[in-house]
C-alpha cells in the first residue's frame, strides 16, 4: 500500500491531473445525489469515499458540491461556499480521505490570497466537523479573512474517525485540503499566496503541516503560519489537564491518536476499568460529544482513574510509540515559512515553557519566527487577544509585504500587553 513519500513520490505527485465535476451542480460520482439540506457527516453520503480512491494520488478532489443550505448568509463577506472531498493519507501512511470548504469572499483580492484556517474543533465525533458544525456556530476568524478578500479553506482535519491529536493524519490532511482547493478551478489564481492559521487543537495541524511540507508536498509554497496557543507536545498537555476544567482535552486527544492505531486503540480501551464510578461505559460517552459537551460532562477529572494502571497506561509501548509520533512537534520535520507564534504566558492549558523551547530549537534551525508572549490572560482569553495581531501578520505573508515589514531574518522574542477581553472591545 502507500508507504512514507520520497522525492520520487513527491515528483509523481506534483505531475497528476484530473476531471473536475461541474460546481453549480449537487449531482456527483456517477449520478449520485446529494441532499440540498444540510446533513451530519455520519448520514451524508457525501462524506464517504468513492470505490477506488486508494488509487488517487493524494490531493485529488473526490466529490465536490456546493455547500448545502444556508451556509454563505452565516458568514459576512462570502459570496460562496463548497465541500470538497479529497484523498490523503493517515498516521500510518495509508490512504484516507477528509473534506474541506472553501469561503469565496464576495470581493476577492483578485484570487492571489488563500488563508487555510484550521479550527479548533477538538472533538472525537466527526459530526462535530467544522464542515457541519459551522452551520450553526460559525467562526468569527472565517469572516475576518474575508472581509480581507482572501480565499477561506477550512478543512476538517481530524479526517472520518475524528482523530483529535492525531499530528501525522492532521499534517497530511491540511496539506491535501490545499491541494484539493487549488486545483478546484473555483477563482485562485495561478500565483496564489498562502497561509495557515490555527489556534491551540488548530496550531497543531498548522504546525505539523509545515513539518511534513517538504518531504510530502515539496510543490508547495507556503507563505506564512500564525500558531495560537500552540502546544508543541499533546502528551504534555494531557498531563498538563489532569483534574482540571479542561480534563475532557487529555481523553479526547488519547482517543483521538489512537483511532489511527486499531490495535493500539483496542489495547487502551481495554485496559480500561469496568466498574466503579470511572469505567469505559463513561469515558467512550465521549466519543458523541461536542468539545463543549465533553468540556462540562468531564471538568475537574482525571483520565488516569478510569484505568487500573494509572498513568502507566501512556507507557506500554504499543500506546507510547504512536504518541510518540503523533504528538511531539519538530519530530518529522521543521517549518520553512516565517512564523507567527503568539501564546499567553498564563497558559494553564499547554505551558508557556513548551513554546519556548519549541521556537528556541526552530530558531537555531532557521526558521524565521516573531513570537509574543501575553503578559495577561490565559488559554481562552489568547484565542481573543490574539486575533487581530494573528490576522495583521497573516496580511503581510497574504499581500506580499511581510519582507519589508519584517526585514530581519531570524527570531523576534517579545512580550505584550494586550487585554481585548476584558477590555470589551
């Protein structure tokens, strides 16, 4: 089957073309229909691969439709909406599939500017997607990058099994989604910048991308990342979490790497209590929850108890090895974009130490970085704080002018002050 990408694989990819369906029509793939009503992922036939996508190479549209319903009218500034199916490729290097959607701005700069948005959805249940989700909670970013003129890709990186932490599938996934969209003929133009932004569970994705981009997608140009609330370890945070209100984030990143491991995932489960009060009947509830659901129904506890072995549970090697993989930043790879990287030093969720050492070890290895540490706030107030400086960086690397503003190569450290959130502004 399809084994680690060389150069060669990298040429080949580079080299593939394909048909792409009509975009004013809702029937696809040999006449099958598609509900004008917008449906969850796990009812929509939309969201299944077609017979013989294995054989795609990855970045290949596999359906693509006009975003059902009323999508366009929840966000201001967007003239249009599509999914699009499209192959890639897992943690463990077999072919997959996800679905992206892309954001039309209805007065675009000319199609040179794609922002690829990777939002924090952080749940193990693909219902939860952003495809579907946005609906009804639409993100305020999406239409910030609008209002720009820039394209919006929003993909649901997590893939089918929702795997949340999953760094590997998460890095293939928003690196195709980009190849999806710009070979979707649907307004980009031929020299189209672009970059990524992610915010804490949407930093991960954003980052890993950047690690993977040279040996999996050397055809890429990538302007520019902005990474939010990073978290360059997920073990670390899952230990970070541990009694407190954000508890549900260490089961569903356990989970969520380990859906692309079976017989690892069996293994976890398994060694899961079956009585008392922390049992696996209550721990896998959350495989059909939302992270706002998950985020009440488990605060203030602790995913070791539902295990007989404790945190040792992290440490039998069919469980550790995948961590190990899926969840250690600058493991694959390293950034070759400018970053922006912005956190609060109060973050209780993934520590600001972390983030320091993860821009330190970039920096000696090049990579161009302006990092702010927050003086105010915490996890979730930075989400806020940071938005308009996210979306002032993303400008420069979407409008060309991050040369001049940004003249020194090398890394920028600074700390700020900025409290929108209590400002109200």
């Amino acid at each position: 089957m399809f084994s680690k990408p060389n150069a060669l694989i990298g040429a080949l990819l580079v080299a593939f073309s394909y048909a792409l369906p009509s975009p004013n029509s809702h029937v696809y793939d040999n006449g099958a229909s598609y509900s004008s009503t917008p449906l969850p992922p796990s009812q929509d036939p939309f969201y299944t691969a077609p017979t013989g996508f294995e054989f795609k190479p990855p970045g290949t549209i596999l359906r693509l439709r006009r975003a059902p319903g009323n999508l366009t009218s929840v966000f201001g500034n967007c003239s249009s909406a599509y999914n699009i199916l499209y192959r890639t490729t897992d943690s463990q290097y077999k072919p997959a599939w996800a679905v992206t959607t892309l954001y039309i701005p209805s007065i675009p700069n000319n199609g040179d500017a794609l922002l690829s948005y990777q939002f924090p959805y952080n749940s193990v249940d693909a219902d939860f997607s952003p495809s579907y989700s946005f609906y009804t909670e639409p993100s305020p970013d999406v239409t910030a990058g609008l209002s720009r003129g820039w394209f919006v890709s929003v993909p649901d990186y997590e893939g089918p099994l929702a795997s949340d932490g999953a760094g590997i599938l998460e890095a293939h996934s928003t690196i195709d989604s980009i190849r999806a969209v710009l070979f979707s003929n649907l307004g980009l133009s031929s020299d189209v910048r672009i970059a990524l932004w992610g915010y804490s569970g949407g930093a991960i994705p954003s980052e890993w991308a950047l690690e993977f981009q040279e040996q999996y997608a050397p055809e890429l140009n990538i302007s520019g990342a902005a990474l939010g609330g990073l978290p360059p370890n997920v073990t670390d945070v899952i230990f970070n979490v541990i009694g407190t209100i954000w508890a549900s984030h260490a089961m569903s990143a356990s989970l969520g790497v380990l859906t692309q491991y079976p017989a690892a995932y069996d293994f976890f489960v398994s060694k899961m209590k079956t009585e008392g009060p922390y049992n696996r009947t209550g721990f896998l509830t959350i495989n059909n929850m939302s992270f706002a659901e998950a985020h009440v129904v488990f605060a203030g506890q602790n995913m070791f108890d539902y295990f007989d072995d404790g945190s040792e549970i992290l440490q039998f090697p069919i469980i550790k090895t995948p961590f190990q993989e899926n969840s250690v930043m600058t493991y694959h790879g390293v950034p070759r974009a400018p970053l922006f990287v912005y956190k609060a030093i109060h973050d209780e969720v993934t520590l600001v130490g972390d983030t320091d050492a993860f821009v330190a070890r970039n920096c000696l290895m090049g990579t161009n970085i302006l990092y702010q540490r927050n003086t105010v706030g915490e996890h979730l107030d930075e989400f806020t704080n940071g938005d308009g400086r996210a979306l002032d960086w993303l400008e420069t690397v979407l409008d060309g002018s991050y040369a001049e503003k940004y003249s020194t190569e090398g890394c920028t450290v600074m700390n700020v002050t900025v409290n929108i959130v209590d400002s109200g502004t």
